[in-house]
C-alpha cells in the first residue's frame, strides 16, 4: 500500500479516504489471508522442528547407545575393606578377585631448607646481586611436559627433551643445530636451564620453576623453597642439578647433600589375582574393574573385590527407554488424533483488540494444536516406530517378544485417549495401572540376564535402524536426519513471500489508480466552481 500523504475530498466534499479503502478491500483481503496462510505454514514448521528434535534424540541418544549390549551390562561391585581401595565394574567378569595394594603412587617432593639471609639474601625479595657466588650460575631442572603442537625442541647429551630457544632457531639456519618440531600432546622429559642475574627476585625464580614443568612455591615465613612435580608416579618425578661445577642448589637451601628434604616420585603397585600391575597413578583399569587404590595393604592382606550383575541399574535402563517412547508416541498421537480447527480462522487486529490476551493464546493454540492432524508423513513416523515395538526374536530357541517380560500397551478401551501405543511394565510399582501384577521384567532379569538383554539389544537395535532409513537419508524434499519434508515446506514459505509482495504491489497500484482517479475529480471540480464563481460575479456587476 502507497505511503504517500493525500489531501482529497476538498472540492467535493466525498471521504474519498474511506470509499477508495472500500474499493480496495477485496484485494487488501487477499493480501491479509496470503499473510495468514504463511503464518500458519510457520507454526507448522516449527511444529514439525520440535517433534523432529524429540525423535532424533531418541534415534541418536537412547537408541544409538541401546543398540550395544555393552549398554545392558550393569554391575555393581563390594570391596571388603573401602578405605584402602574402591571398584567399581564395567563389562568385568562376575565373580570374586583377591586384591593386594603394595604401593600407592607418590608424587616428587623437594623441601628446601632454611635460607641464610645474612650470607646469601640482602632481603627476602632479592635472589640475585646479593651474592657473586649466585649470580651467574645456572641450574638445570628436567620434567615431564606435554608439548603443544609445533613446539621446536632439541635433545641434550642425556637425551632429554630441551625446548628450543630463539638463539637455536637461528643457529639451525645455518645448519648448526638440527630441531625437532612437536606434534602435540607428547608427554617428554624437557630440561630447563635458568640463569640467575643481579636482577633476579624469588617471584622470579619461583615463575621459572613453574615454566620448568615442577609445582613451586616460596613460604616467606619459614624461608624455604617447595618444590612437587605436577603429577604422580616416576615418570613425572623431576631433578634439579647445579650446571658448570655451580653451587646454586646450596645457596638456594635445596642441595638433597646440604639438607633438603627429597621424596622420590614413584608408581603404584597393585596385585590383582597374583599377578602385579603397575600404575604412575592409583587408578587401574583392568579387565572391565577400575580400581583406585588408597592404602596399603598389611603384609599377607587381601582385599576380597565381588563383582555381580547389578539387575535394578538394567531394570531402569529399560523404564528408562520405555518411558522416553512413551512420551514421543503420546504426543505423536495427540498431534495426529487432534480435532479439527477448521471453525477457528486466523485472527485479524481488529479481532485480537476485542480478545484478551489469553483468549487470543488459547485460540491460536487451537490452531497450532490441529497443525499436524492425520499428517501421512506423521502418520508413517508413527507406523514405523509401533510396529517395530512388535517385533519379536529368536532368544535361546524361543521367540520372544515385549509381552513375554509382561510389557504390553493397555489395550484400546482401557487406555486413555491418545496413549494407546504406550507400553506398561507389569509389577512396575510406579505404574496404577499395573503396580499390582506380577513383575515379569525383573524375574527374567534374575533369573536369565544374558538372555533379557539380548532381546531388548534386538529391540532397539531394530527400532534404530527402521528410524535410520528415514533419518539417514536426504532427498530434494527433506534434509538428513528430518523425518518431515523440511525442504519443500522453506520453499513453499519462501513462495508466499513472493506471492505476498506481488500482491501488496497490485494492492497499492490499484489503491494509487483509485486516488488520482478522485484527484482529477477534484481538480475539476475546482476549475468549474472557479469558472462558476467568476461567471457569478460578472453578471452580479451588471
């Protein structure tokens, strides 16, 4: 519709405003009801986004994991004594193991001594340019480090990792040295040398330290130096070594000869059936256990570690998925079931103005609500999924399905509306449907595990490959992983765009032809009631 600011109805005294809109109704009608039916095909779009999400988080969640048998396999695992190991299992043979702690992992600990202020220190923030024994002198601290990718190293004459400097990147230019470039995430022995100058100040050479790859800190109060490495066992232990005949280590109050205090990292050991494993930390993962080793054992001690099936934990995977399917079907129903809003046309802003607000949201939801009703593409989803359910198996020679472990749906009459796909437990205490009969699923899992789970594998690896030949598929309609035609509804929005600017086009044209149609009324209108005037005044003169 045409912005331009109109003065009519001037010479003839006609509301040309109102009878040009009356003119044009018919033709604003068709651009309101156009802009309707894209707003509609939005809500139905969105609809069919938000189903689309639940199914594919099923397919590739619940169902994709559930597929495994792997993700069947509960245990649960008792330790005679807690406080000196804890277990637990996954996939690890039930029965009974003998466990033996015979070392847990330590970490590398070098406790400096005290400082000797008045020799070595003018104060307790200076290292450097207080003593000419110190300054100058160079340490070498080795550790492990994880290289990041790209880092340029070089290889010492004890074959540890030392990270290249801008000196050495320039010496290899001319061939000098030959560097080495990290892939990353390489865990290797780096050593660090740090030179101490007159400028040097312990938080100084505590930042160097921690640049080195050790733990290090400096307690003011005690004048001591304390230095860990960052993780536990011998592979991550840490040495520091006084370089070029130096005595910096003595100085410093770190020299192991002079005093300092040295606990060497060391590996955790462990004896699980006899035989011995070791670990730089105390957890081991061996044969399906994860063992976290916390104290030794006494000599002749044994932790006796029972693994079983944990049957409750598999119980309530299953009512796990059961009740995820249920609330899909449910609303998958509801959303094909729905009645018919064929009485409820969409909303103009004259009629929004006479509702109240939650009278408007309680008949667009109405619309939204019908959007989906006895949809085929719906209508297949849900095929797809309930007959899948149906499906049985050939366990141990019997065939077997969802009604053999007393899961069933509650038949047509006894099911409430919308809900007659949904599958109950028998005995499922949080079920008042079936609470009171017996729990078939929990005797079946007692009584043969292997065999329940295999089934609900089958079923589920079965309902998540019928869902894949929809969902893995893309074709000009829909995209991968869209059970609805997601592709032709965008087109068929993005066609009502179109159609609706063409017809707000045609609208204005016509609303544009109707006005200079009254304003050529009006200019000659104007010019008679000028001639008549004058013609008035000439013959008033004679």
């Amino acid at each position: 519709m045409s912005d331009r600011m109109r003065i009519t109805g001037m010479s003839s005294g006609l509301d040309t405003e109102s009878i040009v809109q009356q003119l044009v109704a018919a033709k604003q009608i068709k651009v309101d009801n156009l802009k309707n039916d894209q707003k509609k095909l939005e809500w139905k779009q969105t609809a069919w986004q938000d189903l689309n999400s639940k199914i594919y988080n099923l397919y590739s969640g619940t169902l994709s994991k559930l597929r495994l048998s792997g993700a069947f396999n509960k245990q649960k695992t008792t330790v005679s004594d807690s406080t000196k190991a804890t277990v637990t299992a996954s996939g690890a043979p039930n029965g009974s193991q003998t466990l033996k702690i015979k070392q847990t992992a330590k970490t590398g600990y070098l406790t400096g001594t005290k400082l000797d202020e008045d020799a070595v220190y003018k104060s307790s923030n200076d290292i450097a340019g207080i003593s000419e024994n110190l300054t100058g002198q160079k340490i070498k601290v080795t550790a492990t480090q994880t290289l990041a990718k790209g880092d340029k190293y070089k290889l010492d004459e004890d074959g540890n990792v030392v990270k290249a400097t801008i000196d050495d990147i320039w010496d290899e230019r001319d061939g000098k040295i030959k560097l080495k470039e990290a892939q990353g995430g390489e865990a290797v022995r780096v050593s660090t040398e740090i030179t101490f100058d007159k400028d040097m100040k312990i938080s100084d050479f505590v930042a160097k330290l921690r640049e080195a790859g050790v733990n290090a800190s400096f307690d003011e109060e005690n004048q001591r130096f304390f230095i860990s490495s960052k993780k536990a066992g011998e592979d991550h232990d840490f040495t520091i070594e006084n370089l070029s005949g130096g005595n910096a280590l003595e100085l410093l109050g770190l020299d192991e000869t002079k005093g300092a205090s040295r606990i060497n990292g060391e590996n955790a050991k462990i004896e699980l059936n006899g035989s011995e494993f070791t670990s730089t930390s105390n957890t081991f993962n061996i044969n399906g256990l994860t063992i976290n080793a916390l104290a030794k054992t006494a000599d002749g001690e044994e932790i006796l570690i029972n693994t079983s099936a944990d049957v409750n934990a598999v119980y309530d995977t299953i009512k796990d998925f059961l009740t995820e399917y249920n609330d899909l079907i449910n609303e998958m129903d509801k959303l094909y079931n729905a009645d018919s809003a064929r009485k409820y046309t969409m909303l103009s802003s004259d009629e929004k103005e006479a509702m109240s607000d939650e009278e408007v949201e309680k008949w667009e939801d109405t619309i939204k609500g019908s959007l989906l009703r006895k949809d085929t593409q719906l209508g297949s989803v849900m095929n797809t999924m309930t007959q899948a359910m149906l499906k049985t198996f050939e366990i141990n020679g019997k065939t077997v399905g969802l009604s053999t472990f007393g899961i069933k749906t509650l038949g047509y009459f006894n099911a409430k509306d919308n809900e007659r796909h949904a599958y109950h437990i028998d005995g499922d205490e949080d079920d008042e449907n079936t609470r009171d009969t017996e729990d078939k699923l929990m005797k079946a899992l007692t009584e043969d595990p292997e065999g329940t789970i295999e089934f609900f594998s089958s079923l589920c690896k079965n309902l998540y490959g019928e869902l894949d030949k929809t969902m893995s598929q893309s074709t000009e309609y829909s995209s991968i992983y869209k059970v609805y035609n997601d592709k032709q509804l965008q087109k068929d929005y993005d066609n009502y765009t179109k159609k609706i600017k063409e017809a707000e086009d045609k609208l204005s044209a016509y609303e544009d032809k109707w006005y200079d149609k009254f304003s050529k009324m009006e200019t000659a209108l104007s010019k008679l009631q000028s001639n008549q005037s004058i013609v008035s005044s000439m013959l008033g003169s004679n």
